[in-house]
C-alpha cells in the first residue's frame, strides 16, 4: 500500500526529558503564534487562547451542554465500534486470499480518496435524520482504512512464520491465535488509529450538516449566528480530545511496532 | 541396519503458472540417512536443496517417490520427532527468547514446569540464558537463529533439519556456530541433515556430503569424509580437510557453472 | 485485463445490475436510491445542459488552488524539517497526531474570517494536504540511502549538482507519493466545504440538489465526481508506474 497511510510514516518520538520538554515550547509557540493573530485580526474575528478557554469553561458549566456532548459521544462511539471491529474483520477475510485482496485494493483506495460527504445525501435519504445517520457518516468515513490496514496485515505475514507454526506441527486454531493474531496486530492497530481519527471527523461532519444535536450542530449554530469565539472554544475542545487520544494511540502503536 | 530416515525416487514438479511453463525442481532423487549421522547437502543455486528439504520435512509433498521416517511415510505433515531450523530468522518478535523457546512445547500442552526445565536448558546450550527476556529485535542476527535452534532442541528431535541456516551470518560466526551445531548433534545424538551453499561448512561439519547437480536436482556423488566424532572447526587444518573440499569442487564446478548460466 | 481486474469490473458490474434491479423491482424506495440507469442519464443530462460546467470549474480551481499552496508548503516544510533535526523531533507528536484532529473544524472559523468566498474552501483543502505532502517530503528525504549520498560527495558533486541530480530523483517516488495525497486531500476538503456551505461549486450543487429533491441531477452529481476521482487516481496509478517500475523502492 504506497499511498494510503504514509500520513502515518512519522519517525518514532523521541525518548528522554529534553524532547518532551522541546514538544512543550513548539506547543508553547503555537499558543503564541495564536495571541498575535488575535491581536492582528481582534477580538470580533479571533479569540485569545485565553478567551477561548474561558468560553470553553462557560459552555461545560451549562446543563444542555452534557446533552450535545453526550449525543456526539454516543454517535461517535458507536461508529467507531463498527469501524473498528467491521473493518477488521471484513479486511482479514480480503487479506488471506491474494486474489481478493489484489481486487480489492484499487477499489478501497478509489473510496479512500473520494470526498464521502457527498454521499451523505444517500445516508440521509436511507436513514433518515437522527443518530443513526450520524453513525453511518462515522462509519463509513473509518471503516475504509481499516479494512486496508488489517488486509495488508494478514496479507503480508511473513511466511516463515506460518511455516515455522506447521513445523512445530500446530493446529489451525493455534495458528491462528498465536501466531497470526501477534503478527498483524502492530498494522492492525496502525490502522485503528487512522480509523479512529477518520470516524471523528465522519461524526463531527454529519453533525455539522444533519443534526438537531450534538457538538457539530453547536459548531455550526456557532457559525450561523456568527460567533467566532464559541467556535474556537468547541474547536480548542474537540482538538485536545483528538490529540490525547492519538497520543495515547500512537505510543501503543509504537510499542507493537518497536518489537518488530 | 534400516535407515533413519529414508527418500526413494522423489520428484517434484511446480506446476506452470500463468504463461511460465512447469518447473521440474527435483529428482529423481534417492537418499538413505543412517541413525546418528551429519549429512550434508550442497549444490549449485536453484537445484532444489530446499525443496528437498520441505519434502524430507513433510511440508511439501513430492509428486513421486516415498519419503519415510523411522519407517513411517511421511505424508503433508510434520512427523513428531522431526525439528526444522529455516533459512530465515523465524523468531516470533512478539516474544522473549525465553517464550520463543517455550513456545512449542506451550502450544503441545505440555506441563509449565517440564517446560521451563527443557527450556532452560536449552537456552543454556545455545549460551542464551542471560538474554531470556530481551526480544529478538535486541539481539544480533546469529543470536536470533540460535533462537530458532533453542525453539527446535526443546522438543528433542530426532532428526534435525536446517536449511542453510547460517547463510546470513559472517564467515567467523559461522565457523563458530558450527562448532556449536557439532555439539548440540553430540549432545541430543540426533540424526542431522544440513543444507548450505558453503562447501568449507559441508566438509568440516559432515560425515557425507551429498553433492547435487543443477536443475533437476539429482545427486551426483555422496562424499563420505570420515572424521571422528569428536571433531570441531580446528579441523580446517588437516589435510584431508583440503582433500574433501577440493573434491566437493570438482563436482560442483560443471554444475554451477550451468546453474548460472540458466539464470534468466 | 487481467485476472483481478476481471473480477473487479464483474464485481462493480454486478452490483449495479443487483441495484437496478432492486430498484425497479421497488425494493428500495425511489425517494431515496434510484437506479443506476436513471443515475447515468442525469450525469448525461446535466453534462448536456452545459449549466453545471461552471460550477464544476469553479472547484478544480479551487482544488487547484489548495493542490498548488499545499504542495509548495508542504516540500518546504518537509525540506526545512529535514534540515533542523531538532525542531523536527519537537513537532513530531504533534505532527504525528495531526489527522486525528478534524481540522474541518477550522471550516465555519474560516467563513468568519474571510466570509462566504473561495478562501475558506482553498484554506480547508490546504489545511488538509500540507501535512500529508510535509510527512511524504520528509519520509523522501529520510530514504535517500547514505550510500548515494556518499557517492555523490566522492565523486565532488557542488551542492546543487547533489541535490538536483541525486537527493531529489532518489527521494521522488515518495514525493510522488505526497503528491497522490495532498490530490485526494484537496478534493475532499474543497467538495467537503462546499458541500456544508457554499454559493457555487461541484459540493453545492450536490447539496442543493438534494434540497430540491432533485435525485437525477444528485446522482448524476455523484456518479460524475466518483468517475473524476477514479479517473484522477487511475492516471496517477498509471503515471507512477511508468515511472518507477524500474526503480527499487527501499
């Protein structure tokens, strides 16, 4: 797979205090960097850091905001459920024939790079407006690169593995827990974190366009009535939760990884 | 006295694959291996060592001929009593080198205690003990096939095969490692069958050689060297060690010289 | 064609006969899915009219736009990277957790600021394929082998005369990779935008069809753009592949 994924090919973080202490000071200058162009442009167009965080305190401390927050969790997590364990499984029963994988991949990558939202239409006009259009937006946005993942994970197991799993005279079963399970699981979850961060974004954007509720109802609301501070605020929010979450992601990616 | 392990008139064919027509790899080809023996196997690139040694492992069947293990046939399977050391570093990343070795015997459903027993001691053997818990990607590319022989030892073959196994490694570790095989067939007096592209490796370690010709493989002579049994690498000093090796030459020569020539 | 490419065209072939069939045979309700055949004739229609040229124009040049800014951005980025191995480690996770961010977000931020033009359409799909062009430059530049580099400095090649003549052909195929994406990335990050809110272009029309309930002109929308982006990455497949098929990839 040569081009889906190579957003993933980052060098491996660096260990030791000083790095982490460096990513601290970048993060340091973006938040800068943010102050003047708020200064720039003011306060009507871009809010402080400040600004933003207190807005953000503000929209917490208000009862409905439990109810759009917990309508986008629901969605998004039951997306990402399908996502994930769809995906998965869908792609190893393509990755353990080399034909059905050969066929498949141009295809996944035509759907890879084509702008889904545009066929939110047919997902609204099949599901009607509510939650479950919202998950089918977040599933199908990452259960695509999922499935690539986890079909190059089995298709790519190294055979002397699978040779090695026969000589040591084991059961299918064996192998198939033992050895194949450990084999692709670093792939695997390389590709659980592109899903997770395609499935975000496929809930957020249904919300935007379709919804009564929910975090991307608010963003857009927001944007209506013109108010660019609770924007950046619900932006500030949903960008910290993204980061920790791939942060957390990614040093197990690259635990699984490290072994190999 | 029968015959350990025993090949009679094997052959085997791939059959064509798209416009490439069929392959004939191997044979006919006879072999007997006496109970306790180092054999060696050498031959010029593509004459089929390897698909010898998948079909005398039962992990590959022949189109003709019997293959046989303490006179059982051997048939699409592995024989119990049969251990095989590949080419390529088959360590399994995600573990230890202790649960590489144990791995086997876990996956037999043997007891954790005689587990960790023949583990031990194997990993002793192949002076292992002290990186139990490192994982194959901390160590060196002759540690990790010491691995894949410490994963095979524990389950007590009786026939050990390995393919080339050393090809990967620098001349000086190999002359070791084989000081180290030559130890280990001591030791577990198993019969040894050895594949390598190495004509120095065949004389020193073996008590024949089997020299094959190019494709179709065939063995074109069996070269008994009659060394001791207590021999190492030092034997590259005798004489007879020149003698052996020269011998192994003479045949290979013609035949490598067409293997190249039908590389494509 | 070959084996695989068969069973691809009887695959795609045969869904479309099961979904016309399933259409008229009024299993799926004609409110919402109508047959391919139907979907074939509104893309010819709308093509015919010549009212849709416009708008389909409007978002290649936005494409365009974010392709061009994007790509420029991101060699240099990449390039700069490469140079100043600190700030590159200290951006790092950052980078690395960026996709997961839905930087789409930014999208109402833009109209804001720069109000209901291009620009928030050019930013988004900017924002979208920097990084991925900034990450592949990098990745490039990381695989030049030391080897080649070595040999360049034996045989006393300038600066420049490096550069040109062995970093960057040794390093394209994975620049070409970065190109592939920040493709897709424009295009979905503009359509993407238009889509949600936009006066004109290919994602609006789309989105206006739909509100008037106009399924033919939808549909035919859809299948156009699906035939664009598969006929965008079936030349860059090609393309590629004559390019460097005989170059090993480390």
């Amino acid at each position: 797979m040569s081009a889906v994924g190579e957003e993933l090919a980052v060098s491996t973080p660096q260990t030791g205090v000083s790095g982490v202490l460096d990513t601290l000071y970048a993060i340091a200058a973006l938040l800068f960097a943010w102050q003047v162009l708020h200064w720039i442009a003011g306060g009507l167009v871009l809010p402080s850091p400040l600004g933003a965080a207190n807005r953000l305190a503000l929209i917490a401390a208000d009862p409905e905001f439990a109810g759009h927050a917990w309508e986008t969790g629901r969605a998004f997590a039951t997306a990402l459920l399908i996502s994930l364990i769809g995906g998965l499984g869908l792609g190893v029963l393509l990755g353990v024939h080399r034909l059905s994988s050969e066929v498949a991949e141009p295809m996944l990558v035509a759907l890879y790079s084509m702008p889904k939202i545009t066929l939110y239409p047919v997902i609204l006009l099949l599901f009607g407006l509510g939650i479950s259009a919202k998950i089918a937006f977040g599933a199908l946005h990452g259960i695509i690169p999922v499935i690539m993942f986890s079909m190059n994970a089995v298709r790519n197991i190294r055979p002397v593995y699978l040779r090695s799993a026969r000589a040591m005279r084991l059961a299918a079963l064996q192998t198939g827990l033992h050895v194949m399970v450990p084999a692709t699981l670093p792939e695997i979850v390389s590709g659980f974190r592109l899903g997770f961060a395609l499935t975000l974004l496929g809930t957020l954007i249904g919300e935007m366009f379709a919804s009564q509720r929910g975090i991307g109802y608010m963003l857009l609301k927001a944007m209506e009535s013109n108010e660019p501070t609770t924007i950046t605020a619900l932006a500030l929010l949903l960008i910290v939760f993204a980061t920790c979450a791939s942060w957390i992601l990614l040093a197990i990616d690259n635990r699984l990884h490290r072994r190999t | 006295m029968t015959a350990h392990a025993r090949l009679q008139g094997i052959t085997r064919t791939y059959p064509s694959v798209g416009a490439h027509p069929p392959v004939h790899a191997l044979g006919p080809l006879d072999l007997e291996l006496q109970q306790g023996e180092f054999f060696s196997v050498v031959g010029p690139s593509g004459c089929g060592k390897s698909t010898l040694f998948d079909v005398l492992a039962g992990l590959s069947t022949a189109n003709s001929g019997t293959v046989e293990f303490e006179d059982k046939p051997v048939t699409g399977s592995v024989p119990d009593g049969i251990g095989v050391v590949f080419q390529e570093d088959a360590s399994f990343p995600w573990l230890t080198v202790w649960d590489n070795a144990a791995f086997g015997l876990r996956r037999a459903g043997l007891p954790e205690r005689e587990v960790a027993e023949r583990v031990e001691h194997a990993l002793s053997f192949m002076g292992l003990r002290s990186f139990a818990r490192a994982y194959p990607a901390q160590l060196s590319g002759g540690m990790r096939q010491r691995v894949c022989i410490a994963r095979t030892l524990v389950a007590r073959p009786r026939l050990l095969l390995l393919d080339e196994p050393f090809g990967a490694l620098d001349q000086q570790t190999r002359l070791l490692m084989g000081d180290e095989v030559l130890n280990l067939w001591r030791e577990t007096g198993a019969t040894v069958l050895l594949i390598t592209h190495a004509l120095d490796e065949a004389a020193m370690l073996s008590d024949r050689v089997g020299v094959m010709s190019a494709r179709p493989g065939r063995f074109i002579d069996l070269v008994t060297t009659g060394w001791p049994k207590e021999r190492d690498s030092t034997i590259v000093a005798e004489p007879d060690f020149g003698q052996v090796t020269a011998r192994l030459w003479s045949l290979l020569r013609a035949e490598s010289m067409k293997a190249i020539a039908g590389l494509p | 064609m070959t084996r695989a490419g068969g069973i691809r065209a009887a695959v795609i072939g045969g869904a479309a006969a099961a979904l016309e069939i399933a259409c008229h045979a009024g299993w799926i309700d004609p409110v919402s899915v109508i047959p391919p055949s139907q979907m074939v004739a509104g893309a010819y229609t709308l093509l015919a009219s010549g009212e849709y040229y416009a708008d389909i124009l409007l978002t290649l040049e936005n494409v365009g736009l974010a392709l061009l800014v994007s790509l420029a951005f991101g060699f240099l980025g990449g390039l700069v990277l490469h140079r100043l191995p600190r700030l590159r480690q200290a951006i790092d996770p950052l980078l690395a957790s960026y996709y997961a961010v839905p930087t789409f977000l930014f999208y109402p931020l833009f109209i804001v600021l720069f109000g209901l033009n291009r620009w928030p359409l050019v930013a988004i799909g900017f924002l979208f394929a920097v990084v991925a062009m900034m990450l592949n430059t990098l990745n490039g530049f990381d695989r030049v082998p030391v080897v080649l580099t070595k040999t360049a400095r034996v045989m006393r090649l300038t600066r420049t005369q490096e550069i040109a003549r062995v970093t960057l052909p040794a390093c394209a195929p994975y620049i070409f990779t970065g190109v592939k994406l920040a493709i897709a990335y424009s295009f979905i990050g503009v359509i993407a935008g238009e889509f949600v809110l936009s006066g004109a272009g290919f994602g609006f029309k789309i989105a206006f069809a739909y509100n008037n309930f106009d399924n033919p002109t939808m549909y035919g929308l859809m299948l156009l753009l699906l035939l664009l982006v598969g006929s965008v990455n079936m030349l860059l497949y090609y393309w590629e592949r004559r390019l460097y098929a005989r170059q090993v990839r480390a």
